[in-house]
C-alpha cells in the first residue's frame, strides 16, 4: 500500500477550496475570517503541482491549506483540511474526476474576469463565501454545506474519530484514504518522538566530579569557563572543568504484536488493534534507525523482519496500517496467501517470545537491549492454569539484561476483559517488564520516554 496510490484529478479543487474556505469561515476560531484571495491563491498554486504530476495527491491539498493560511490559523487549517478530505465519498469523487479539461480551460482565463465576489452578507455568528462565476461551473458553491466531523483540538482523537468514520466503509479508495491520513499523523508523532529521544542521547556537559575520568573533560569548555570567570591558575577547582557525559548506547529492538481474535474485539468503534497499532507506528518510525525485529503471533507466529534483516521502514509501517482497515480474515488472507489447514486466531505467544529472545542474545550486549510487546493479554481463561513458560521468557529476559515494555491496550482494563488479564498482568510485572497504556499514542509516548530516560 503506497501512500501515493491516493490521486485526485484537479477537478477536486472545486470541492475542496470551497469547502475549505467556508469552514474556516464558519470555526469560532479564526478572528481574521479568510479572504476570497486565499481561494484563487490555493488553486493557482495547485495548478503547478497537477501539471507536474498530473495527478494532486493528499499532501498538495493539506500543504495548499496550510501554507495560504495565516500562522496563528494553521494548525486549525490542517485539522480541517483533513476533515474535509476524509468527508469525500466515493460517488463524489467518480464526478470530480470528469472535467478535468473542461475545468482547466477556466483557469486559463484571467482569475479577475473569471471571479467577482459580492459583498459579504453576515448574520451574527455565520460566515458564507457569496461568489459569482462567469460559467456554468458553480466554482465555490456547488460542493459546499457537507456537515463538519464535530472534532476538537488534539492529534489523538483525530485519529480515533477517522477509524470510527471508516470502520465500516470495506471499498478500497476509503481504506487508502483512511491509511494515508493515519500515517501522516503518526509518522508526524514518531518523528517529534525521535527528537524527544535523541535529545536526551546528545553529550551534556556538567562539571566535572571527583572519581571522573579526565580523559572525558572538554577541554575547549572548560578553559573558556575559566577565562570568562577570570581566575587565575591557584583558583581553579574539580568544578570550573567540564566533563562531556557520554552518549547513551545503540538500542536493538523487537517488537512482538499479538494479531489473535480478541484483539479484533470491538469498544466503542475501537479494538486493541487499532490502540496497538496508533501507538507500535509512531514508536517504530521514531526508532527506525535502531536494528529492529518485528513478529506478530495468532495462533501461529509470523515473522516480518529479524534484527540483522534489511527492509524497507516506509513498507512495514504500510503493512502494519492494513490492519486498522482489515477485519480478521483479510489480515489472514494477507499475512499467509489462502487459508490453510492451521487454526488462525487463537493466542499462543510463547514461539514469538522465544524468537524475540534468541534475537536480543544474538544482539551487540553493549547495546541496550529492548522488547516491546503490544497485546490485550487475553492469554488464558480466568481459573485455567498459567501458561508459566511465557512468564518465565520474560524473566529471562530480564535477567539478562534486557528490557521488556508490555504496551497495553485499554480493552484489557474494561469489565469484558480484565477477569481474563488481571492475573496475567500482574505474572508480568512480577517477570519485571514496564507496563505502559496505549489508550492515546501521545500519552504512551510520553510514558515511554519516561521509561528511557530511566535507563
């Protein structure tokens, strides 16, 4: 699944702009309402971008939102813009894409002979977009008044909100509509994580302790501080050098994702697929450059890519996106071809902790060595006996030297499930893994920087 796969023709514009326009418009957010130069401006730049492709892809109409926007509008911009593109349905867009020439043919005229606005008529608290279009293509009105999402501030939910849209939408367009907008967003978290991450990596000086190395002092620094204090030689002390506290190690990582029947299981419009995946994509892309494995288990166990494996991030986060728009028998259809004789969807992961295990000891040990395991932990029905063997993987793990991180979904809180997870979770700490939520992705993050920074 390529994000690019997602192509309008230009006649999109005729919808969107519009559309764009009236709802910033209509938000009690925007004090400075837009003017109807922002609308010409926005299709004479996209114009640029479709004769170069001949195609505008998702990106160009969000960058266009954006950009025309003013600074203190452009956050609500993107939001809305999103919105909007989510919102199209698919008859929609079969007319948009006829046209294309016809409509091209307006833009060629002069925009001023093309357009003239009329006043504003405002009533308190409305905001309408009146325009004249000297053709019988109704250029700002013809698309406009679909109803907005009702979505307040903040990544999170936008995510949330966009899976519930279109959960029951099964034609491909609306998958790779729902696929793109997820993984712009997440890979947006992964990346200000990896910042977050790699900013606590960086050397920081402090001054310098007896018991340190020497060989660690900046000595630039440290002879720059003194001669800003103007000491002389028989003043200087231990602290007027500067020690450069060295980086953190390399990380090998496995990720282990549970893809079992219960995970599937639907609370509110959500399952712990949907919550595993919204916080494993941002996390993986953030750590891309760390030697990585990733396996996820039903009954059978499938390995997508080993530690000392290359392949293609971009690709993986794809794959792993499939599964918030796909029910349980397309993920198997597309994990293992056709369906086979083996049982599918049952919850046995104690192969793919045995491999997450083999891989961290074959692993450089002056790293730091991680697993994070993504699941609802429905491991076993409430009085059966535990399954002790995949206790005792993650106590070896421990033992060690590695770090386990149960990513838990907040299913496994909820009154369905936690008669089945109270015990394992506890068996889980006890084996000494970091339990951390995965009920927002931010909020995960956030607790697994914690986690890191602790290391």
């Amino acid at each position: 699944m390529e994000s690019d796969q997602l192509r309008y023709p230009f006649n999109m514009t005729r919808f969107f702009v519009p559309e764009f326009i009236s709802r910033m418009r209509r938000s009690g957010e925007v004090s400075d309402k837009p003017s109807p130069r922002q609308s010409k401006a926005m299709c004479n730049l996209l114009l640029p971008a479709y004769l170069r492709k001949g195609y505008l892809s998702f990106g160009d109409l969000v960058e266009i939102a954006v950009s025309t926007s003013r600074v203190e509008n452009q956050a609500l911009a993107e939001r809305l813009a999103y919105e909007i593109l989510l919102d199209v349905d698919e008859a929609e867009e079969e007319a948009m894409s006829e046209g294309d020439d016809a409509f091209l043919g307006l833009l060629s005229q002069k925009s001023d002979d093309l357009i003239s606005y009329l006043p504003m008529e405002e009533e308190p608290g409305q905001g309408e977009l009146k325009a004249v279009i000297d053709s019988d293509v109704d250029l700002f009105r013809e698309f406009t008044g679909k109803p907005d999402l009702g979505v307040g501030p903040g990544e999170d939910e936008l995510l949330k909100v966009a899976i519930r849209k279109y959960k029951s939408r099964r034609d491909e367009r609306s998958r790779r509509r729902l696929a793109e907008y997820l993984k712009v967003k997440l890979l947006k978290l992964g990346r200000e994580f990896q910042m977050s991450a790699e900013a606590n990596r960086r050397p920081i000086l402090r001054p310098f302790e007896q018991g340190d190395d020497p060989d660690d002092i900046d000595e630039d620094r440290s002879l720059e501080n003194i001669f800003d204090q103007g000491k002389g030689m028989d003043e200087v002390g231990y602290g007027d050098f500067f020690i450069r506290k060295r980086n953190r190690r390399k990380r090998s990582i496995v990720y282990v994702l549970d893809i079992s029947n219960t995970m599937f299981y639907e609370l509110d419009g959500l399952t712990s697929i949907h919550y595993s995946v919204l916080s494993l994509v941002p996390l993986l892309w953030g750590f891309r450059k760390e030697s990585f494995g990733l396996i996820m288990y039903e009954s059978n166990s499938h390995v997508q890519k080993s530690i000392h494996e290359d392949r293609d991030v971009d690709e993986i986060v794809d794959d792993l996106l499939v599964l918030i728009t796909s029910t349980t028998a397309e993920v198997e259809k597309s994990i293992r071809g056709t369906r086979g004789t083996r049982t599918w969807g049952g919850t046995v992961p104690t192969t793919s902790l045995r491999w997450a295990l083999r891989q961290l000891k074959e692993s450089d040990v002056r790293t730091d060595r991680i697993c994070f395991y993504f699941s609802d932990f429905v491991l076993q029905d409430p009085g059966d006996k535990p399954q002790t063997e995949n206790y005792e993987i993650i106590g070896r793990m421990v033992e060690q030297g590695m770090q386990v991180v149960a990513c838990v979904s907040p299913l496994a809180r909820g009154k369905i499930f936690s008669p089945y997870t109270g015990e394992t979770l506890l068996r889980v700490e006890a084996a000494g893994a970091e339990v951390i939520e995965t009920s927002t992705p931010s909020d995960f993050l956030e607790g697994l920087q914690v986690f890191l920074e602790n290391l």
